[in-house]
C-alpha cells in the first residue's frame, strides 16, 4: 500500500546510522518532528463532489484526498498537516483512448477542469487541483500500462501513457530490451508524466533524455486526436513532439508514447572517482564530453557532498579505508567524487572506462573501482525514502535543478548555494547545502542541490522557511543564467521565473498553442505559463523583449 | 561568378570520362541537349517591380532573375529556357538585426510578401515567388555572415544566419573549431537555411543533423523579436527551437544562429567496404547504430549504385584491381558499397572502426581501406556540377530522398524504385535509378535515390517528364512508410504530401503558429501546409483524421 502523505510503499524505510543524525545536528542544530494528521481525518474534512456522477469516475473522499497532491515540499506539508487547500471533484480511471475522448466531452458538459495524473510524483506543483469556479477532475492514467506494440527490428515500442518505470522495464527486459531512463522517481512516475514534463533518467549521458527516447504517440485533445508518427527523423516542418514534450498537461492527455528502445546492455558498470577539487572534477567531465566519449553516467558531487556522502554512510569501516587511500593519493579537503557509469557492448565500455581514466589521470583523480558505484546502483532510488527518515527525525530536506553552459556552472553553483545558506539568516537558522552534477553535455551541465534544515515550530513556520528558501534559491539561479528547470518542469512553482529561461515571444507562441488546443482553458491551465500570461497575449504589433535584456544577456566572448 | 542558372562557380566543371557517357546512353539511350536562354535575354522581358524605392533594395532585373529560383529540376528548366513565371519586386541586401525589422516594418506599409534567402539552394521550391496580387521581396542574407560570438568554454558560436559553409567553417576553424555539417550544398547554402529546412550534413552521424547543432539564436518575426536561449538541456516548457526548425520562413526571419561546435577533429578517415548484398550491408548498418558505435558517417549503397559508382569512375585501373578483389572475396553482382567515416579523438576513432569491421566481418563485409573513402572525401561536393554535365549530354538528373524505420526500409527502396524505373512507360522512355542510405539511426535510416532521364524534345516535355517522375516517385514514398522528406524540407513541392507525414492536427497547429507570429500571411505562405489548408482551421469541435488512417497505420508487430 503507497503511503497517502510520504514516499513509497508503507514497511519501506531506510534509517540513518545514529552517527548520521548526529552529524547534521551538529551543523544545523538538534530537529524536532511535526505532528502528523491521519488519512481518515482529513477525509472527513473534504468538500462535497461538484461533478455529477460517472461510470469512469469515483468521488470517494479519500480517493480524492491521496489524489490531491504531488510531492513537492509544500505538498508534503499540505499532507501532513491536513490542510489541503483543494482536492479534485473526482478521480477518473480510463482504460482506453476511448474512455479518454468520452472524459473531454464530459468535461465538456460538466463545465469541469482536467488534470491528466501519472504517478503524482511532481515537485512543483503540476497535479495539484486550483481553486475556482470550476470543479476538477482528475484523470489517473494507472490503467493504461500496457505494451501495446513491439517493432524490433525498429527498436520502437507502444505503451499506455500512464505505465510506470517498472511496468516499462518489466514489460521491456521480458523482451530483452530497455528503455534506459531511470530518473528518481522511477518506481512510481510513468511514461506521459516524463514526456509531460521533459523528464531526464539517470543515465541520459547513454541512453538520453525523454526527448530523444519520446518517438512518437497520440495526444488526446478536445480539438481530437493527434498521432505523431515515429519517423526515425525527418525535415517535414516544425516537430510537434517538442510541443508535446513539456506540455504539461496544458496541451491535451497524452494516452499512447512510442519510445526508442534498446537492446539489454550486455555489460554495465558504475565506477567512483575522487578529483582534488571542483575544478579538477569539471574539467573531467566537460573534458571527456566534448571528446565524445561514450559513457552512461557522469555524476560529480562538489566537495560538501562528497564529505556528506562520506560521513553518512553506514559502512564506516570501508570509509575509514577509503579515507586513507585518497589522503595518500592526494584528495584531501576538498575533494569531489565522480560516479561513472558505462553501458552497452563490453568491449566499448572497457575502451570508454579506459579513455576516462586517462582523462582523470590528467586531473589527479583517484581511481576506487566498483564498490562506491555498487553502492549507488544499490540505492539509485533510495533519496525520496531519506525525506521521510529525515521529517520524523525533525529536518526538511528539498532539492533544486538547473543547467547552463560550463562557462556559467561554478558562479552558478556558488550562487545557489550562496542563496541557500543564507536564506534563513533572519531566523538564525542555519541550512546544510550540497550539490552535484547529475547531467552531463558537451555545452554544459545541471546542477542538482540539496538543502537540509529544521522543520519549524509549526507547519505555517515551517512552510515560511520553505518559501523563504525556494524563493531565494530561485531568484539565483534565473540571474546567474540558469535554466528554471533541467529536469522537474515548470508546474506552478517555477511559472513566474519562467520569463528569465523563454522571452515573451516564446511565452506567446507556447499560450497560442494553448489557446488553440483548449480553448476553454480546462487542462492544467495552472501550468507552465505566468499567472495572467494569457491576459498579455496581443496578436499584432511588433513587442519589446528588452525588459529582460539584464537576465537574457550572455556573457560570451565576443570576437572582435 | 556564380552561375545564374547552374550549380557553382563558372569554370568549376566536372566532366564524365567518356565510357560513363557510353554506359548511360546503353542504359537510357542517347541524350540530346536543349538550348539555354542567356541571363541578358530574359532580364529585358522582366516586368516592372511594383515596389517603391528602398536604400536596401535592389530592383535591376538581372538580380531580380538571379534571386528568382532554386535548384529543383523545374528551377533549372525554367531558368534554362527562360521560362521564369514570376521573379521578386526586389532583393533587400540587410546588413544588421535592425535593417531586417526595418524590412518587416516596410513589407507591412507596401503590403508586400517577404521571402528569407540564404544559399538559394532549395530543391522544393522555397524560395520561389508565387504569382498574386502582393509584390514579393526577397530577403538576401549574403551580408549577415560573420561569427559574432565564441564560447570556447561551453562549445557555443553564434553567427548571423547568412554565414555560408564555408564562411562558418572558415571561422570556426581559425579558432580550431567545427560544426561539422557538411550537406552536399554546403558551398552555398546557409546556417539560416539549414535551420529553417533540418538539413542533415554528410557526417551527421558524428556531429548531429542540424536540430542537435542549433542551439538557439534570433528570430526577427512581425510580433517582434524572438531569443532563444541556448541551455545544455532544460524542462522549461514546449521546446520552441524545434518550431523554428523546419519553420521555411514562415514564422520571421532568423537573423543570429547560435550552434553547438566541436573541437577540430585530431584524427578523421573514411573506409570503403563491400558486401555481398543489400540486405547484409543493411543488417551491419542497423547492428552498428543500434550497438552504439561512435562512427561520423555510414553511406551505403544499393547494388544498381554500387555498380554505377564502378562504371562511372574516371580511375578504372583501380577499378579493375579492386573488382578482382571483390570477386575473389566473394562480393559479386549484387554488391553494395560502405562508406564509413570515423572522427575524433585516434584511439576512440580505432576503436570505432575495429568494432565495425568485426560486424563487417559477420556479415560478410570486405575491407578495401581508404582509397575509396578518400576519393568521395575529395568529391564529396561534386554531385550538384553533374547535373550540369548531364545537362550538356542531354540528360536530366534528380534526387529524392525520404526516411523510415528499419522495418520498412526494404519495401520502401523497391516501391520508390519501381515507381521511378516505370513512370515513363508511356512515353517509352527508360529511367536509371540507384539508391542510397545516406543518414543511419537505431530506428531507421534515409533513403536517397538518384533518376537519370532524357531531357524531351522541348522544355515542356521534359518538364511532364519530370513532373510525372517525381509524383510516382512521392505516391511511393508516403504509401510506403516514409516520411515527405528527411533533409530538403516540404516547400512548394511536398506540401500536398505532408498530411501523410503530419497528421490534420498537427497541421493545424502549425497553421495556428504561422497565424500568431504572420498573421497577414507575408512570410513564405506558399510553403509547408497544403495549399487552402488554413481555412480548413477551426478553432473548436473534435476533427477525425480518420480518412487518413490508411497512410498512418504502422505495421508493427502487436504485442498480444
């Protein structure tokens, strides 16, 4: 049974060592837990159902409740307090695109919003329910998991868009294929979500992004249906997958995704590194992207979470003997830990794992084998599960991820964290921040940072803290030149500094787009674009973009 | 001087050695040649430009015949007999962003078209002024070439989008970098170009069709100016690069293109190889994408080119050798050419190619080293300046090229050929035909297929000729399974084709974009969308697209 207000399934927990929480009570002070509000509770709280009933759709209240919120930090406080602004009138469970066409008419009739729901796994905001006139139904795609076409030959397959990571993979690998994409949400967000919100897997280096693995599909939309077929590539007009990619929900329901798939890696690999510094680890890893080599992950974590990945461990034994060989191998303070992974024929992977240590051997990296890598491939999506661990234990733990050029990564990098330290100065509280590089690309790289601190007296405290922290980190980013999101989407956290990553024009091509699928403004219209954006929209007359000029600028060599 | 009505420069010719000549008329039958009208002759029967005078316009009508056409084969018969229909009003030669919103501005007070040129190498008709009562400015790119900016750091150049391929290379190379696009018209044609028509270079396999090197840049549009930003990689929403991709002109005017450059490569060779037939060639093909090897080209040919290719070459000696190889080897009639290129870093490069030979191996493959290779390396451009010499001969050349997946590639090769080898039937007119692969994905690949013909008695003949050639050859293509096209674009010529390819929803979703950003129709409105497609729009009501089912139906294996 998934748990209502936390991640994962009830029964599965991962504690800290002791030592762990003693550790960060010594840089951020001793937590204390929040109280938590049950399920039943905040059943009986809810608003009664302002849809009609409907063969597709329960109004159960509970139902409604687990279906109201994603798992941004703001949703686990709505949850574990109980104060849930709004659920959905109602959760619909379609079983094919037709029952999908029959819940737009609906919708229709209903004079009903509709918020398409993969696996609910959004940090932003994407599935939560607004309030308004209207009332909002919700459309879990849970039962449209299946395998629908397999073309092996093409390395293409057919899923219903609400299929999980393991339903892909299990359905795959029976087959001997994979699909390769692995974000951290894998065990509970599905196929249309990640298309939905331009997802990015764990080993995208090998595998890619969602945007080169999404081939193809159908679009339900209250404009009709919409195939993209899966053409290999092509030169026929503007690529309406990238439309859809991203779309989040704003666009139609997507009910089928065709993905490029491939064959089982016959070998795989994760490999840790130390570099002496950030730098050192940078240059590596922009080093071995611009020279092609070809890698599945590159994972490089700045000096404060290699040193809290290293005091948190629960094998103290093998770290004490680690921190000996990379004392004597020159990465003491400082130092940065680079995960490598390598995936696909065995003899590619041995010259690629090759060339990548010739390249680290330059940069004075460690080389340590296996064991860390194992590690990691062990517990690749044990993170979420640690929120919990850490929320009874009286912390708040939240991440947030950007990308930009390489020339922009380190002053980007200190920024954030900059932002984030000092966020919550006023309440003399302190915040532990760290972060890594979880994508790599010949142009530049995401940076994934982690920030811990104290749960508040109280829920509304905690909540400031959060928002004071969010806002902070945020306004870095967008005037250090980083993308609003590299992997997370938009949603409604990020829609206001939208205009910092797309101009004004692109903010009304995407609102024209809008306009002309769903003109009534039923599906997610709380998505992707500024509050309001819509209302700007004008149809002619040249419009300047030089208001953002100051956030726009690239500071690139210019040549003379 | 460029040749007005030719490919090339004047005094770069390639003339066929005599027994190719020879081989084609056993083939065909012998060519006879048709007269050509001269430049001066058809500048005095030009019509009067309807437009005003501007300081950045040029209205002589031996320039206004010179920007009047591209290069498909119509192009060249109406520029041949000078039977040119219509010619623009005006060429504006813009020097800056600002001249180019200057032309938007004074294209909106002369109620005038606009048409973007850059290379003016279109073989669909892109560039092409259509009859009707708005006079038609073209827009010459030539002076907007220069690199503007260079991030070493990130890999990022950002030039204006009349820069040439060799203007780009050129620069980029004085600073030891590359873009790596390298398309058969790369003499001539433009970045902007390239963008607005998903070109695909030579060796895309290595550094990516023109989608992956676009990394943003400006788009002048009547709504104003549009800047994207180049991120590595982001979930910020739709992905509007990929609107403007493919875009023709009609949604603005790219002025600034920033792309993803390489590093010069230290090492780069192309290899020749034979197999014993088309279906092993293929199979080494598929199995080297789909395993990942990080090859900068595979081309391979089917047998009727393999064996042209053989007859036609001025270096018989070596083909005389190396037939007696073939033969001794087993790669006898039925034969098919691999060209395979590697770039980069050497090992990584001899890495590359060993792992493609032990394949080769598998499937019978024979090795020939590099002679081959280096011969296509050195007339790797020369295809355009034979039309010419056929021309002379009295012959017609022309190519068409499509993509599918690997499933269907086979039956797609033999339908585009049999409608090719049969088209003139009726006139009892013989066709050579011969294919190529020319671009390789996990998915699928490219099929490109050249026709040789006898030019008919009269310009009118062989323009039914044509005409007749190229519409079987399309009704193959798009009952088959391919895409309108894999890199010359849509334009005029595959419009009516393109609802096989994009279904009605996405056309109507381009048409919505090209109606936000030109909402008076000025930009390039005769390309892309069928004609009369945009009053099919409306804005609301489910459409089926069901009347185009039988075109879009994929023959997959379905997972029972």
């Amino acid at each position: 049974m998934q748990r209502w207000n936390s991640w994962g399934e009830a029964g599965h927990d991962y504690p800290l060592p002791e030592h762990a929480l003693h550790y960060l009570a010594d840089l951020i002070g001793p937590g204390y837990p929040l109280e938590e509000v049950l399920l039943e509770t905040v059943s009986t709280k809810v608003a009664e159902s302002r849809l009609a009933n409907h063969s597709l759709v329960n109004k159960d209240p509970e139902v409604r409740v687990c279906y109201a919120r994603g798992h941004s930090f703001a949703d686990w406080l709505a949850k574990k307090s109980g104060q849930i602004e709004m659920v959905p009138d109602g959760v619909a469970f379609p079983e094919s695109r037709d029952d999908i066409l029959q819940l737009l008419e609906w919708a229709e009739q209903m004079d009903c919003n509709l918020i398409p729901y993969g696996g609910g796994t959004s940090v932003v905001g994407h599935i939560n329910p607004q309030a308004g006139a209207r009332p909002t139904l919700t459309v879990s795609m849970s039962r449209l998991s299946q395998l629908l076409a397999l073309d092996k030959e093409s390395l293409l397959a057919t899923f219903g868009a609400g299929t999980t990571g393991p339903q892909v993979e299990a359905q795959l690998q029976a087959h001997g294929f994979t699909l390769g994409h692995f974000p951290q949400s894998f065990e509970y967000s599905t196929l249309g979500g990640w298309v939905a919100t331009r997802s990015s897997g764990q080993q995208s280096l090998g595998y890619g992004r969602i945007e080169t693995l999404f081939a193809g599909g159908r679009l339900e939309t209250f404009q009709g249906s919409y195939y993209l077929r899966p053409f290999p590539a092509e030169s026929a007009g503007p690529d309406l997958k990238e439309c859809v990619l991203g779309s989040e929900g704003r666009l139609g329901i997507l009910s089928e995704v065709i993905v490029n798939i491939s064959r089982l890696p016959r070998f795989e690999a994760f490999y840790g590194l130390f570099f002496p510094d950030w730098q050192a680890g940078i240059a590596a890893c922009q080093q071995a992207l611009q020279q092609r080599i070809p890698l599945s992950m590159l994972r490089l974590s700045a000096p404060e979470e290699t040193e809290t990945f290293l005091r948190l461990s629960d094998k103290q034994n093998a770290i004490r003997w680690l921190e000996k060989l990379l004392v004597m191998r020159g990465a003491k303070a400082g130092r940065c830990q680079l995960l490598v992974g390598v995936s696909g024929e065995k003899a590619q992977c041995h010259h690629a794992w090759k060339q990548l240590r010739r390249i680290s051997r330059f940069y004075g990296g460690v080389n340590t084998g296996q064991l860390i890598g194992q590690q990691w491939q062990r517990h690749r999506y044990r993170n979420p599960y640690l929120r919990e661990t850490l929320w009874q234990a009286g912390y708040g733990v939240d991440t947030v991820e950007t990308a930009t050029q390489w020339l922009h990564i380190d002053s980007l990098r200190q920024a954030m964290e900059q932002a984030l330290r000092s966020a919550l100065h006023d309440d003399a509280e302190q915040v532990h921040v760290f972060t890594h590089i979880s994508h790599c690309y010949a142009q530049g790289a995401s940076l994934y940072t982690t920030f811990v601190f104290r749960l508040g007296e109280t829920y509304d405290i905690t909540l400031a803290r959060w928002q004071k922290l969010k806002a902070a980190v945020m306004q870095a980013i967008v005037t250090h030149g980083g993308t609003v999101s590299h992997h997370h989407g938009v949603g409604v956290d990020h829609r206001t500094f939208l205009p910092s990553t797309k101009d004004e024009q692109q903010l009304k091509a995407i609102s024209a787009l809008c306009q002309h699928f769903d003109p009534n403004a039923r599906l997610c219209a709380h998505n992707l674009l500024p509050p309001n954006f819509d209302i700007l929209l004008t149809t002619t007359g040249p419009t300047a973009s030089d208001d953002l000029s100051h956030v726009l600028k690239d500071t690139t060599d210019v040549v003379a």
